[in-house]
C-alpha cells in the first residue's frame, strides 16, 4: 500500500539558508500535518492543512512557512535557519480533516543546520 | 506543560513479560488517543486507537485500557518481544481539532 512519501530524506543546510521539505499524501487523504521532532523528544505539530486551505497551527516560527497544492502535496519552507532547527520533521497525512482519524507518518526529513 | 503526560520514560522487560505504558491527560474535550510505536530514523507508526466510549481494545497482543473518570490510559503489550523494542508515544486529540498531542514518549527494551 502506498505510504505517504517525504523527501528529501536527509538535507545538510548552513545557517542562514534556507531549506524546502515536500510531502505527498497517501492517495485521496486530503489532510497533511508537519511536525518536528528534536533528538530524544516528542513530535510538536507545526501546522496542518485540509482541502488545501491553513487548518491549523501549532508552535510554527514566522520562518517558516507551508502550503497545501492542488494536488495535496504540501511543501514546508523554512527560512533563515539557525542551528535550533536541526530536527526531523515529519509529514502525515489523513482523510477528512480530523485528528481523530487515522494518521499516517511518513519516514521523515532528517534536518542538520552547520 | 505537557498536556499528555506520560510514564515510564524507559522501560525494561524481559523477553515474554508484560510492558505497561501509561498516560494521563487534562482535557477532557479530547476524544481519540492512539499510540504509536517509533523506531530510530522512522516515523511514528499508529499501533492501536481507542475512543472515551470503550474502556478497552485489544489487538493482538496490544490492548488500551481506558479509565474516563481518572482521565487515563494505558498500552500494555503481552508476550513482548525483542522487536518490540522501540519508543512508544501515547497522544491525543479533540474532535473539533486538528492535531495529534504526543506524550514525551517510553523507550522500550525488551531483552532476551
């Protein structure tokens, strides 16, 4: 069965750059949601989209932002980075734009800022 | 602060023994509490789900026991095993919301 796809999988930036993370939905869920997840913790929901429109958001910087496409894929940009933003980032997407529906993780975007 | 709160923070246990993972929340608007089991590099993976109107779920060897009054809830995993071993997150989330709340998460040792 198709799993939801993230790439790339591992991205080295320096500070200052800036950095694009795409994900692309298991077929027919509508809904995507990035989080991050800091070496040893739990994952903190950024933000999340459903039927391409902001549903919600969480603890996201101003540096950063996301948008959901026609196709639902979403990209996540994220500007200006600082060496705190090392982190996997995880997409996973849904159908029907609950969280209290199934959410599928993908394998995530491992982050590293020099 | 931590909205689901979540213990032990690790945990060892013997190849067929009992692995217990509990959680506690405030809110009583969430809803929905899965847990899902995480490997190192992986994503999170959803385990089992449980809804406040069932005090428990089993399958397979994993079963949710539910307690609404007490506001928790607990993963018990039987017969673990070595490949069990990994990083146990319990969440929750509202029906009106739209985000997964991950408790700090269990890392799970199951020896030989």
């Amino acid at each position: 069965a198709a799993g939801v796809i993230q790439s790339p999988r591992h991205l080295i930036k320096e500070k200052r750059e800036t950095a694009t993370l795409k994900c692309y939905p298991i077929p027919r869920h509508d809904t995507v949601y990035w989080y991050q997840q800091g070496p040893g913790q739990d994952p903190q929901f950024l933000i999340s989209f459903y039927e391409k429109m902001q549903s919600d958001k969480g603890s996201i910087p101003d540096r950063f932002s996301a948008q959901q496409f026609s196709d639902y894929h979403s990209e996540l940009n994220m500007s200006s980075l600082e060496l705190g933003d090392s982190a996997l980032y995880f997409c996973a997407s849904s159908w029907g734009g609950q969280a209290n529906t199934e959410a599928f993780f993908g394998q995530g975007t491992r982050l590293t800022v020099v | 602060q931590q909205q689901v709160k979540q213990s032990p923070q690790s945990l060892i246990v013997q190849k067929g023994g009992i692995s217990i993972i509990n959680c506690a929340y405030e809110n009583t608007a969430f809803d929905y509490f899965p847990w899902y089991q995480q490997f190192p590099g992986k994503g999170p993976a959803l385990l089992i789900a449980i809804r406040p109107d069932v005090s428990e779920k089993k399958e397979g060897r994993f079963t949710i026991s539910f307690n609404k009054s007490a506001k928790q809830f607990s993963l018990h995993i039987m017969d673990s095993q070595p490949g069990d071993s990994a990083t146990y997150f319990c969440a929750a989330s509202m029906d009106s919301g739209n985000k997964l709340i991950f408790g700090a998460g269990t890392r799970l040792a199951v020896h030989p």
